[in-house]
C-alpha cells in the first residue's frame, strides 16, 4: 500500500473552508491527492462514485453529520481508514465513532505532524488488513485443505476446504479427524501423531474415508509453525485430495504394464529411449535379439550403438525431423546384434510426448532378412526368367490379348523382325504378317487369346519386306494386370528346304533305281540272249559263230561287271561310307602310272597320248586309289571318244594354291546344250553312228571324288575340236 504518492486519495469532508482549505493544503504538501466534500451528503455521493485510500471526516456538520458517513461506510463495508475530525468537545461523538469503525480522530485545528503520523499509521494498518483478508480469502478458497492445530493437535481453525470432507470438530485433535487406521498399511495416526510432537515437517501419502464415507487418497505436509516469537506453538496442516491423479496414476501404471505385456508378446525387438537416446526399456524380443541384459540396460545402451556407422548421421536427421509416429526414413537400416552380426531392418518410431523435456523415442525394429532374401530370390528368379527367354533361339512376341499392341519380345524376335525396340513397341501383331495372310493371322491371335492354342504355319514379313516361313505356336495368360498372348515364331525355311531336298532325292533315288535296273536289263538280256542260243543251238552253231557269241557275252559280261563297280562306287559316295586313305602324294606319279597303264589303249587306236609334268610340282593329301579313279575316268573318256589319229593332251602344273591336271583332246566334243548334264549320273550325250559303250556314271564319280578333296572341275568343250577338262586340287600345305 502507498504511504504517500500521487495515486493516494484522501477525501476530506468538511463544512468549514479553512479546514477544507488547511487539511488539504498539508495533504498535498505530504504528498497525497486531497479530494474535498464541503458536506455529509457530498462525502457520500463521492465516496459511491469514486475510490478512495482514507477519509477525513467532520463529525459536525450540518444535514448529514459525521456519524452518519461513517455509518455508511461501515455498513458498506468501505475497506478505508476513517478519520474523524472533531471540534473539542465532541470527545463523546468520538468515542462513539471510534467504537463504530473508525481508525482514529484529529482535533482542530488540525496539527500538520499529527495528521501525517495518523496517516501513515492508517495507510499501514489498513494494507496489514488487506493483507489479512486476502490470505483468508485465500486459504479460505484453497482446494487445499488448510488446518492450524495448537502443539498438542488441537484444531483451533480449518479451511471450508478441509470441512468439506472432514468433520473439523475445533477442539478435536487432528488424527481423531481425519485418519482412518483401517484403511492404513500401517499405523499412520501414530506416524502422524509423532509428526506432530516431533516439530519436524513430515509430507506423505495415505488412503483415507470421507465424510460420505467413500475411500480417498490425501497428500498431506504437516510441519511446525512459530507464532508470537514462541517456535512450534501451533501446527500447519495441508492436506490435498489426490485420489484422481492417484486413479491416473494407477490407469498410467495398468496401462504401462498392459503395454509392457503386449510388447513382450511381440516377436519383433520394441524399445523406448530417453531424451538422450539411451534405451530406457526393451520387450523380451529386443534383449533376445540384441543379445543385451537388463543390466546392460541399466548400465546404459546408448540406441546409436545398433546402427551403422554410414547410417548413424542418416538416422539423426530423421530422428530430428520426426513429429510423428511411422518408418524412420526410407531406407532400411543394417542394424547390429552385440556380437557384431548385423541385419537389415526397418525401424519405427514414434516421439514420446508427455514428458517433461525431451521425450525420447519409442519404436519398433522390423527384422527384414526374410523379406530381403525372398526380394533377392524373386530378382534371381526374374533374371533367370528374363535370361532364358532373352536366350531362347526361336523368336517370341507377347502381345495386348485387348488391344494387340506389342509389350515384350526377346533378342531373337528383334532380330527375326529386324524392328528396333521403339519401332515393335508402337505395331499391332497383325503388322508383322503379310497383308495376304494377315486376315487368317489375327484370326489366329484372337483364338489363341481365348485360351484355345493351337498352332500355325504361315509367313511372316521382316521390316525389310522380306516374307519367311513360320511355324506359330502360342500361349495366352494372365498377369495381375493384362492378359496377353505369347507366340513363339520358329523360322521354317531351312525344314521346308530340306522337305524338298528329301523329296528331291526320293525322286533321285527311284530315277537311279529304275536307270540302274535298265542299264542292268540291257547286257543281262543280251547275255541271256546269247547264253540261251548257244545252249539251245550249240551242235548247230559253228564254231566261228558260237566265238562270235562268246565274244559278245564277255564283253557284255565285262560292260555289267563296270556299270556294278561304277554303281556301287556311287552309291558308297552318296551314302557317305567310302573311306578316303588320304596321305600326301607325288601327283605326277600316280598321273604317270595312268597313263601308262593306257598306253596300249591310245596306241590300239592310235591316239597320241602325250603327258607333260610342269615343274616344280607339289604334294597334294589324297587318297591314291580315288585320285587314280579320277585320272582313269577322265582320260578313259579322252580315248574313247577320240577318233583314231587323234591327240589326248595330259598336263600336270601348279599355281600357288593348286593343283591343275588337265586332259585335252581334239575329239568330238560336247555340245553345249549338254555341258551342264555331264556329270549328272546316267548322262551320257546322245550320238549318232558307232556306240560308244559307258555307263554315264564316270564323271559323277568324279566330281565327287574331287569335291571330297576340297577340289574342283570344269569342262570347256568347243565341237569338232577340242575339250578339256580341267580339276583343281589344293596343294599340301608347307608347314
Ligand atoms: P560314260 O560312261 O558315258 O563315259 P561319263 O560320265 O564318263 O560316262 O561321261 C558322260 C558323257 O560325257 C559321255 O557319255 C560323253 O557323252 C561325254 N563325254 C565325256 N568325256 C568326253 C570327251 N572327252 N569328249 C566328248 N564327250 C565326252
């Protein structure tokens, strides 16, 4: 409260203006703010319209005395010092005032020191009372139960607080109030009873009955208080009614236990941190897990430690910017066991709120190695998948079973069709036929879509316009999204060819049959002819004839014995069972020896047969036998086509690869429409005039000894003039 400042009001009611005017002239003088009311009717209409810390007031005044003002300010209970002012002998007024309410009296005329002192002493003793009266109210309000006993327990006051529930009986003693031993673990009247005695503060909890009888928790603080300078004369008791946040508590702690049985269920680790991030709780599976002890924990875990150290920065930041409860960050983490194995893992967490300070975490640890192995083995598996359809050597196309639109292809189909991966990814399946067959082809593709595979054989057309033969087989099914077809193209050019080859030599192969057994029937029957005649008619045959017939078979004897040896020589080739005794070889010897051996055929018709050997001459790697056949074959031919007086040139020569043997005869010659023929089996050119025998089966048998030497050979053959042919050797390689 002021003692004296601007703010201090004083009202001063008073009928005499000088008193008015000296009052309030020493009023500003001390420093107060002096409001003046010339009378008793004034004084009151002021005092209801404005604040005031003190009145003066003049118990004479005429209409409305003193007296009745102060009346007026008792009966409203204006918390405000009055003073009266009073002539001399009003001291009976002043008694009567003084027993009314008001604080003191000043006489006039009015002492300027006395009218300070009594001010002040007004100013203080009214702040003491509103002091007083706040700190009542206050305890009077308090939900806190407020009780004064004297040393010995003796409640000599109590708050509505504590009556609320309490009996409150002033002049019990407290314990015979408020305690219920019953409900007491132990004897706490007795502890509280030796609080008391004790002088010594004493707080604690206890359970306790209410006036209505219902059960309570209280919190109470007991402790000694000195009044009157005499220490420990009277005892201060709080009490509060703490049975709610009690309850709480115990839902708190029912709830945590709950929490903590539920966690332990849990086969995933579930922790709690706290504002430090040391581990301040793991369920079962956590210690497990980590391998860590309850010790451990109390000895401190620091959560940091299970990570990583690339992921302890990473998991900071997370943990930081975390408001919520979820995964922490995106990734997972590799998270570490305390023999220092560790684990992929996915970690949640969630900030503990409700804390004082820092809350902490708590969180949960997803132990992901099965997940992770089981990703892993489905990128192995579709991989594999994608390798082996990527390596599959036939073309495969899947296609939109809806739209048609092409979705996937391997290697092979791209390179089947010849489109780039842009170019398959905009066309529909019936773009890969020819417009012709295109028609039937998606006809096809529609089938095979509902699930009735089959297969077909058509054509397709490259991106390079080029049309292939193919055989479809397909395949529809179904993915989570689309349904798709799969066909897989094989290209069937290369079978359809070999259809025909085998088609083709079915039909060789029955022309050779019916050519052989004609060549076969021809001297057969004229052996048979002439064999039947002799053995009919030998006593009438003469003996010149029967030579004659003699003759006849034997040659016809000897033209079969050749045509089986050039027929199963042919047939050994064909069917690849001739066995080729390749070794290296002087050519010029085996072409001498030849020609040697016909020597006396050129002379019996007098051929000239010349042979010219150039030098150097190189080895070949041949079969003797076959390369001596070759010979024989083709200067056989020289000779018995050449008339008589007639040339047969033979040349051996080498380039720098080959061989050349060359024989050249100035015969008949071959016509041209013919050239190609002659080494076709059987083709013999067809002469007039005198038959020459053969087989047509020599120069078969030579191009094919020659093409098994990696050889080869041409004729040239102008008619009426000369013919040549000339065969190709590869020479021996020189090491
Ligand atoms: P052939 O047993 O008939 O000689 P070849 O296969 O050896 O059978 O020859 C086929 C045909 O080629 C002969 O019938 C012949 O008409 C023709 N020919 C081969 N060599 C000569 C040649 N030097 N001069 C003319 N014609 C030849």
């Amino acid at each position: 409260m002021p003692q004296s400042d601007d703010h201090t009001t004083v009202l001063i009611a008073d009928d005499s203006e000088l008193v008015r005017k000296t009052v309030s002239r020493i009023m500003s003088r001390l420093g107060y703010h002096p409001v003046t009311a010339s009378g008793g009717i004034e004084a009151v209409s002021l005092l209801q319209s404005s604040s005031f810390d003190a009145l003066l007031l003049d118990i004479s005044m005429p209409e409305k005395g003193g007296i009745d003002v102060l009346r007026f300010v008792m009966e409203n209970g204006y918390a405000l010092p009055v003073i009266m002012i009073s002539g001399s002998g009003d001291i009976g007024q002043v008694v009567q005032c003084l027993k009314m309410g008001a604080y003191d009296y000043l006489t006039k005329p009015v002492d300027a020191h006395r009218l300070q002192i009594v001010l002040k002493n007004a100013f203080s003793e009214s702040a003491l009372r509103r002091k007083v009266r706040l700190l009542s109210a206050a305890v009077d309000q308090s939900p806190v139960a407020v009780v004064i006993t004297d040393n010995r327990g003796y409640i000599e006051y109590a708050n509505p607080s504590f009556t609320a529930f309490r009996n409150a009986l002033t002049g019990c003693r407290l314990q015979e109030n408020i305690f219920d031993d019953d409900a007491q673990p132990e004897n706490l009247s007795v502890k509280f009873r030796n609080a008391i005695v004790s002088g010594k503060v004493w707080q604690g909890d206890y359970c306790n009955h209410k006036r209505n009888g219902e059960l309570s928790w209280e919190h109470a603080i007991i402790s000694p208080v000195a009044s009157q300078g005499e220490s420990g004369s009277h005892i201060l008791a709080f009490m509060q009614d703490i049975t709610e946040s009690r309850k709480n508590q115990e839902a708190l702690l029912k709830s945590n236990r709950r929490f903590r049985e539920l966690a332990d269920l849990l086969p995933q680790p579930v922790f709690e941190t706290d504002g430090k991030g040391f581990i301040t709780y793991s369920n079962r599976a956590g210690f497990s897990t980590f391998g860590y002890s309850r010790k451990d924990m109390k000895r401190g875990i620091h959560a940091l430690q299970f990570f990583a150290p690339e992921d302890k920065s990473r998991l900071m930041h997370g943990l930081r910017m975390k408001k919520t409860a979820g995964p922490l960050g995106t990734h997972e983490f590799t998270v570490f066991r305390r023999d220092g194995a560790g684990f992929p893992a996915l970690v949640y967490t969630a900030p503990i709120t409700g804390r004082k300070g820092s809350g902490g975490f708590r969180g949960i640890v997803v132990d992901i190695t099965e997940l992770k192995e089981s990703e892993r083995m489905l990128r192995e598996n579709r991989k594999k998948y994608l390798d082996l359809f990527q390596a599959i050597p036939d073309a495969i196309i899947v296609a939109d079973a809806e739209s048609g639109v092409l979705v996937e292809w391997n290697r092979q189909g791209q390179f089947f069709f010849g489109y780039t991966p842009e170019e398959f990814s905009r066309l529909h399946i019936g773009d890969l036929y020819p417009e012709q067959l295109r028609e039937e082809a998606v006809a096809y593709f529609k089938k095979a879509c509902t699930g009735q595979a089959g297969t077909l054989e058509t054509q397709i057309v490259t991106r390079q316009g080029i049309r292939i033969d193919v055989h479809i087989s397909s395949a529809a099914f179904t993915t989570e999204n689309f349904r798709c077809f799969v066909g897989i193209f094989r290209d069937i050019t290369q079978q359809k060819r070999s259809d025909r080859l085998v088609s083709e030599n079915i039909r060789m192969k029955n022309d050779f049959i019916s050519t052989v057994s004609h060549e076969l029937r021809t001297p057969l029957f004229s052996i048979l002819g002439f064999t039947g005649t002799l053995l009919r008619e030998q006593d009438e045959l003469d003996r010149e004839t029967r030579m004659e017939f003699i003759s006849i078979i034997h040659d016809e004897s000897k033209r079969l014995s050749a045509l089986i040896e050039d027929v199963l020589m042919i047939s050994r080739i064909d069917s690849g069972r001739v066995s080729y005794k390749k070794s290296e070889l002087d050519p010029s010897i085996t072409v001498s020896d030849v020609c040697r051996s016909l020597k006396i055929r050129a002379d019996e018709k007098n051929i000239d047969l010349r042979l010219r050997v150039c030098a150097p001459m190189e080895h070949i790697f041949a079969d003797q036998d076959s390369l001596k056949q070759v010979a024989i074959n083709i200067i056989g031919n020289a000779l018995k086509f050449t008339h008589s007086g007639g040339v047969v040139q033979v040349r051996l020569s080498c380039d720098a690869q080959s061989l050349l043997f060359s024989v050249e005869d100035n015969g008949p010659g071959i016509p041209a429409e013919d050239i190609e023929k002659i080494f076709e089996k059987f083709f013999r050119v067809e002469r007039s005039g005198e038959a020459v025998d053969g087989t047509g089966l020599g120069l078969s048998i030579v191009k094919e000894i020659v093409a098994d030497h990696d050889g080869t050979v041409e004729v040239k053959s102008i008619p009426n003039q000369s013919t040549v042919f000339l065969v190709r050797l590869p020479l021996l390689m020189k090491p």
